[in-house]
C-alpha cells in the first residue's frame, strides 16, 4: 500500500530520512515543469529544482499539514524562482529555445513545415508575450495552464487570495490577448 504524502512527511519529520526521497520522486517533474515554465532556462530550472527539495528537506519539520503537501511545495518552488529570476534577467531567446527543446523531447512540434513556421511564429510571440509579464503574473499562467492547479492552490502557494490570483490570471491573460491579437 502506497503512503500518503501526509504519512511520509510524518515520517520524515519522525527521523526517517529515507522516506524524503519517496517525495522527490513524487513531485520532482512537476516540480521542475512549473520551475521550467517559470524561468524558461532548463539548467537554472535544474539547480531551483534542487534547492526546492533542499529547502523543503530543511524546514519539513515546520510542515504542518495545514495545505497539502505539493501545495507547500510549490510555493517553496514558485518563491526560489521568482527570487532567482529577479536576481538574473533573460533573454526571450532563452526562453523560446528552451521551450522549443521541452517540445521536440515531447515530440509535440509540428511535422508540416507551413505549420512548423506558423506553430515557430506564435511560440515566438507567445514567449515575448509571457516574457513582458511580472514573475506574478508568470506564476498565476504557469501554476494554472502547466499545472492545471485550482485559485485556492494558487493562492497558497503564492501567499496571496483566491480574488488576488483571479486579478492576476485575468490581468495576465488580458495582456496576453492585447499582445497576441493581431496574430490570432
């Protein structure tokens, strides 16, 4: 029978250290996916995906229970990222190979070459679009579009309402539209 997470954070916090990798194996793709979608550089995605789980090894003492644990988690991720993509701007080309790379691994780019230059040319005003966002507002589209997550799990994670994570998926999206609109 397989542990909850609550049981394994438990178990954890009771001294067992082995039980912590049970959690990385978890959450570490959907982890680095939102992290990835975040800073658009997949080894700096790679090295917050790791001080993620460092952090949250370090203070699983302090984790109560009161919001799930990926909910946890993630906010632990969301904030490292937005920390770190204050501290180091990218390039939007950055961001547009990186996610070019994430979708050929996924075989998901298109295999007629008229689609392949419309389908390059969206990603690419999609990626500008996304990169003229706030770290905010890039957060609300990832954890809500990758991860599919509900306003009450964002609004966790990022330490904000469920009407602030609606202001800000709506701002977000609505900058988005404007920008993309004359493409669409």
């Amino acid at each position: 029978m397989e542990l909850s997470d609550w049981q394994l954070v438990q178990k954890c916090q009771a001294g067992d250290v082995a039980t912590f990798q049970e959690l990385v194996s978890r959450y570490h793709q959907k982890v680095y996916m939102v992290i990835l979608g975040l800073l658009r550089n997949p080894d700096d995605a790679m090295e917050v995906s790791q001080e993620t789980f460092f952090r949250a090894y370090r203070k699983i003492s302090s984790f109560q229970g009161g919001s799930s644990f990926y909910t946890w988690l993630y906010r632990i991720a969301v904030n490292i990222s937005i920390d770190h993509q204050r501290r180091q701007k990218r390039s939007p080309l950055d961001f547009r190979e990186s996610m070019d790379q994430v979708l050929e691994e996924q075989n998901e780019v298109a295999k007629d070459p008229f689609s392949d230059v419309h389908d390059a040319e969206l990603r690419e005003k999609l990626m500008t679009a996304i990169n003229d966002l706030t770290p905010e507002h890039k957060a609300v589209i990832v954890l809500r579009t990758l991860e599919g997550l509900s306003y009450k799990d964002i609004g966790e994670i990022l330490g904000c309402s469920e009407g602030t994570v609606m202001s800000r998926l709506h701002y977000a999206r609505k900058k988005l539209q404007e920008k993309l609109s004359a493409f669409l």
